[in-house]
C-alpha cells in the first residue's frame, strides 16, 4: 500500500489545480465581452444606451444608441483597426452614433461612450 507524505499530496493538490487553470484560461479567453459584434445594452448611471459592431467584407462599423434614460449629452463611437490604432471617436445626436472604417481587416473592437464624460464600453 502506498502512503503519500503531506509534501507530495501538497505538490499533487497544487498540480491538479495549475492543470485546471490551463484548461479553464482558453475559455475565459474566448468568451471575453469585449470583441467586435458582441451587441448588448449597456446600463449606465443616466440611462441604458445600447452598443452594436460587425464586419461585412472589407467594412467594420460601430453604432451606440439610447435605450433609455434622461443624459442629454451626445454619443459617439469609434473602432480599434485590426493593427492596434483608434479611429476618429464620430460624435452624434443624444439618441445615437455611427461610425465606419473600411479595410481587408476587420476591425478589433467597438468603442461606445453614452455621454462625453461616460467610460468607454468596448464591443
């Protein structure tokens, strides 16, 4: 019969979790919120807007719109291109903004503010 001392059942319990992090890491990864077209409503202190981007062919676009909520201030959006850059932050209306950028990459990410003071939100 074998008999583990306390050290190596110390070393088996930690061994077994490191392998359960490497396995879980990719699938934390892969579901990150913020990658293009990962559309959702966005709740923020004045209100709720709503944050949208995709890519059709050579065309990645950005859109943030407002659900709900009394901020008066404007939106805008803007996109982070496949090499790493920001494109110019498009401002709109209080109800919404567009923007677009067109290239064989599609974009990395949406960028959304819900008013000019808000933190970005990344789709």
């Amino acid at each position: 019969m074998a008999v583990l001392s306390l050290s190596s059942l110390r070393k088996s319990v930690a061994a077994a979790g490191l392998t359960a992090l490497v396995a879980v890491a990719p699938v934390l990864v892969a579901t990150d919120a913020q990658a293009l077209g990962n559309n959702r409503t966005v709740n923020r202190s004045c209100g709720s807007n709503y944050v949208s981007s995709g890519f059709t062919g050579s065309y990645s676009w950005a859109q943030t719109t407002k659900s709900s909520g009394d901020c008066a201030g404007r939106l805008s959006a803007a996109l982070i291109r496949s090499d790493g850059y920001q494109t110019t932050r498009k401002y709109g209306s209080s109800s919404s903004a567009y923007t677009s950028y067109t290239s064989s990459s599609q974009a990395r990410n949406g960028l959304h503010w819900g008013c000019d003071s808000c933190n970005v939100t990344y789709s």
